[in-house]
C-alpha cells in the first residue's frame, strides 16, 4: 500500500470511528446480529458517480476494528454493481449503483459514512464535469486548486478526475508556485522568482502568478516556467496570451481567480492551456443518494 492509500485508510478509519459506527446502540438494541440483508445505493438526482471504491474499504476496516475490539469474527460482505456503473460514468435519477449485502447491523452502522463520502465526491464530480463540458473544443484543461476540506484533500481530487478535471498542486511541497503574498513580502518578482530558480530540485517546475502586464514582463524576463494570470478578464487574458507567444515562449498559461461555470468558455477561448477553479471542490453541491435495506429470505 502507497502513502497515499494509507491517507485514504486513515480517513476513513476516522469517519467510521467519528461516527461512533461500532458503537451502534440503536442498532444493536433492536437488530438481530445474524440477520443478512441487502442494501441499493440510489441516485436521486442525475450525476456523475464517485467513491465507489470506498464501499469495500469502509466494510474491511469496519470488520478490522471490530475484530480489534473483540466484537465479532471478520464481516462477510459483497459489494456489486454493474459493469457500465464505475467512478466518472454518469447516471441518472432513480438508477441503482451499487448493491451491497452484509449484515443489517454492518449495514445499518455504515450507512451514513459511506453516503456522506460518496455524495461529496459525486457532487464534486459532478460539477467538474459541467465545468469541463464547458470548455469542451479548446484545448484548456479544467484544474482543481487547494481549496479542499481539510482532511479530504486526496478524495476531493479524485473526485475532480472522476468528472473529467486535472489535479493542481497536491500540496505545498508538490511544485513551486509563486503568489502574490511571496512577491509582496520577498521584494518583488525579479527578486523571488531568481531566488527560486536558484533553490528548486531536478524536475520542479516554477510558476508565477501575475495580476496585470508590468509583473508578466518581469516573470518572462526571470525565466518563469510557466504563468498563473489571476483575476484577469477574459480581454486581458487574450491580450495576455498574444503577448506570450509574441515573445517566442512556450510558457504553459493558466487562468484563474473567481472563474466561474457561465465564464469559463470565454476563458478557454482566449487561448490559456488550463484553466483553474476552486469551486470545483469549495462550492460543490452534495449531491443526494440514498441506501435502501432490505432484509433477505
């Protein structure tokens, strides 16, 4: 297992224990323990499916920490959908997702936490797919930004790739990206972009974010990898690209800074390569499932 699943182990550990779902008292109360049932998790609403793989890992670390507790022997369960329905394939109202069948206590006691993750990362797919609908003909590619919920960062990414986005920064050791809080504080551009150039590893590319024509002379003339033109209007974008490739570089160009779904075309048609927003993952609507259980013969 790579560091990056065991970060996505670690937060579902957490959701499960968060929720108390080994502590299930209302379950435990009124539920027989060997009773087998079935659970159909259902799209309300037509979307862009994501996180179907963390059913399976919900119910292996559920079955993991309940036999660390002394509680029961591993959980027997089985988790199916069918072959057209897998992460980024689009469904719609009333259709079936996946079918899960276990216990109706295991059941029971995970069945919020595997609905809350899946319709966060279902809305976030969802929306990335409008964006990159949008966009749909240039070649600007759709890019997530930092703008996750703290903890959920490498769910709120795959999400975005589920609809058909690109992943940013994963963090702030991933690349180096200049802002204009690091050019206010270390003495202007000419100033931190030399310093960055000089201090950055094999494969690290920089980039600088720039706010109008004067700081993208001076990013261009410092040897900038690549541009971020923030908060520009699409008319300064266009202009901001002709002047680019008028200098012979070959500079990958994104846009970002309050883009939103009825702006973004106007954006990719002003030649930039990708396009980033942090409504992707900051203003993504849930979207609505639900998980019917029924008890088997």
């Amino acid at each position: 297992m790579d560091w990056k699943s065991k970060r996505v182990e670690a937060i579902l550990e957490h959701a499960l224990l968060e929720d108390q779902a080994l502590k299930d008292i209302t379950t435990a109360y009124t539920i027989d323990p060997k009773l087998r049932a079935t659970g159909t998790i259902v799209a309300k609403e037509d979307c862009v499916v994501a996180g179907l793989g963390c059913i399976p890992r919900f119910l292996e670390i559920y079955s993991r920490l309940s036999q660390a507790s002394g509680r029961s022997n591993p959980v027997r369960y089985e988790v199916v959908h069918h072959p057209e329905i897998f992460d980024g394939v689009r469904v719609k109202r009333g259709q079936s997702i996946a079918v899960v069948r276990s216990t109706a206590q295991v059941l029971l006691s995970c069945e919020r936490v595997i609905l809350n993750l899946m319709q966060r990362m279902s809305g976030i797919a969802t929306i990335t797919r409008r964006y990159v609908d949008q966009v749909n003909g240039t070649k600007a590619k759709v890019l997530d930004t930092r703008k996750t919920v703290p903890g959920l960062r490498l769910l709120d990414k795959y999400a975005v790739s589920c609809g058909g986005g690109e992943n940013h920064r994963l963090d702030l050791s991933d690349s180096v990206l200049i802002k204009n809080n690091h050019i206010a504080l270390g003495g202007g551009i000419p100033k931190v972009l030399a310093a960055a150039l000089a201090a950055r590893k094999p494969g690290q590319r920089v980039q600088v974010e720039v706010r109008n024509r004067q700081e993208l002379e001076q990013a261009l003339e410092g040897g900038a990898e690549a541009v971020l033109l923030d908060n520009m209007t699409p008319a300064d974008v266009a202009s901001s690209v002709k002047f680019i490739h008028a200098r012979s570089r070959n500079v990958p160009i994104e846009a970002s800074g309050g883009i939103q779904l009825d702006s973004i075309r106007k954006y990719a048609e002003a030649g930039v390569d990708f396009i980033s927003s942090g409504a992707l993952t900051h203003s993504a609507t849930a979207i609505d499932l639900s998980m019917r259980i029924v008890a088997e013969n």
